[in-house]
C-alpha cells in the first residue's frame, strides 16, 4: 500500500513535522486542526464557537483535498482545554455533519499549541 500526502493551501499549512493528512488505501487520516485563518496563518478570533467553527472549515478544507467530505468522516477526537464548551462542539458538528454522526472521543487538554482552545483530528474512509 502506497501512502499519498494530502495538501491543501484551503487550510492552515502544517506548523511542525507533518503533514495536513495522509492517505493509505482508502483512509484518510486527518492531522490536528487548530483555529488558524490559512491565508494568514493567525488564530481567527478568541471567541470559542469561532474557533471551533473555523476548525471544521479548516478539516472540510483537507477532506475535500483529499476527494471525500465530512459524510465519509469516521472517527474525531476533539480537543479542549475546557470541557465546558463541548456543547459548542456538538451545536457546531450538528449544523456540519448528518446523521449517522462520526465516532468521536472529546478529551480536556491542558494547553493547545499557539494557545487555541480547540484542535480537531479525525479519520476518514474513502471506499
């Protein structure tokens, strides 16, 4: 099996050693989202529902790179440095994702790179 990297300039180029995504076979996997304004590569606001939103853009972004859609996401691990705002989350995921929902794991973290208060990864299945 060939691993293919997936890349996009729709979402926040990688700020360390990785890649936006990987493909193997008919599986995508979905590196760590943050909040990040591609174009500018700053965080987009400190509004929480904000940042989770361009989260999901963000993630959309690389999906789509990749040739699939939030419809064909299989699992999310979510993370916040406060889990009070996993309602968020789910009010955010119920207006971009249908029914059946993607498996999804949320974990309180105690600090996000550049200082976000959400990062999102994810797996998606192609076949």
């Amino acid at each position: 099996m060939t691993r293919q990297i997936v890349s996009t300039d729709k979402a926040p180029s990688a700020i360390g050693a990785y890649s936006q995504a990987v493909r193997a076979g008919d599986t995508v996997y979905l590196s760590g989202a943050i909040p990040l304004v591609p174009e500018t590569m700053e965080l987009v606001s400190t509004d929480v529902r904000t940042q989770i939103v361009q989260v999901f853009d963000n993630l959309e972004a690389v999906c789509t790179a990749a040739g699939g859609s939030f419809e064909q996401v299989v699992k999310l691990n979510v993370y916040l440095t406060d889990l009070s705002d996993f309602p968020l989350v789910n009010e955010v995921m119920a207006e971009r994702f249908s029914e059946p929902y993607p498996a999804r794991a949320a974990v309180e973290v105690s600090a996000l790179p550049r200082g976000v208060s959400v990062e999102v990864e994810g797996v998606m299945y192609l076949g």
